[in-house]
C-alpha cells in the first residue's frame, strides 16, 4: 500500500502516519529476513545526513520550497551525501522516533502516547528547515501529508 499522491517507483512516499508506518515495520519484520527494520532514532538521522551539505548550496542537495515548484521530486536528482545518501534534509520530511532523554525536552510529554520527530525539510519549506538539526514533535496518530519513511536495517545475529 503505497499513501503518496505521486506515484512512481522512484518517488518519495508521502502521507505517512505512525500508523502505518508500525504496520510496514512488523510485516518486514516478520518476513524472516537477515534485517530487523526499523525506524531511525533522530540521533540517526542526524548522523545519516553527513556534514556535505555545509559545503553544498541547498539547490545541490534538496528540494525546497524555492526550487520543487509544489511537489515532491524522483528521488536521486540531487547530490548524495558522503554516505551516497539522497534527500535526506529535502524532499519529505523524514518520521524518525523522538528520544525522550535528549536535550530536547520530550521527557517532559506525556509517557503514555508515543512521540515521533520530523526530521529534515521538504518540498515545500523554507530554506533554515533544511537541516539535520530541525526537528517538529508529533505524536502517534494522524497523517502527515509532507512526511515519508526511511528504514534502517540492522542485521539479525542469531
């Protein structure tokens, strides 16, 4: 099942829920792979991002609400990052789990419902939204129209 609005097998998807999210996890998950999958922590992907974009100016590495024209791009027409990494502070926002120790106070939410960080900027954003270190708390519930997914996949040691 495949929420976007604009389909193609290289398109980001977008309209993405915690929901649904969970769901596609556990199915993977129970696939019997050699990976687990989940969810990036958003110490994660802060890491996943790398430092080029520092060096980069923002047309190179993302879509942004100065150059998508409205809408999400195939993924892969901007510069990757040193980790071969597209998109990752363009294009959708990235759902990534909220680490309620960090510095950014989400041990102060309540413990009973689960938090999710958006990371990153999309298409449609301004310019200062383009940067690992921009993050929008949500919770787990509705669906999130400029958002996508990346997965991690760890190998299973058995």
């Amino acid at each position: 099942y495949n929420p976007s609005q604009w389909g193609g097998s290289n398109h980001p998807v977008n309209c993405v829920c915690a929901y649904l999210a969970k769901r596609l996890l556990e199915k993977l998950n129970r696939a019997g792979s050699k990976f687990e999958y989940s969810l990036p922590s958003e110490d994660e992907f802060q890491y996943a991002c790398g430092k080029k974009h520092t060096t980069m100016k923002i047309d190179d590495y993302a879509w942004w609400g100065g150059n998508s024209e409205g809408e999400p791009h195939r993924v892969g027409l901007k510069w990757p990052n040193e980790f071969g990494l597209h998109d990752m502070m363009g294009n959708v926002q990235e759902l990534c789990i909220a680490t309620r120790t960090s510095p950014y106070g989400y041990a102060n939410y309540d413990k009973k419902i689960d938090y999710y960080v958006l990371c990153g900027g999309h298409w449609s954003c301004g310019r200062l939204h383009c940067v690992p270190e921009r993050r929008h708390v949500v919770c787990g519930g509705g669906t999130l129209y400029r958002c996508g997914i990346r997965l991690v996949a760890r190998e299973r040691f058995h």
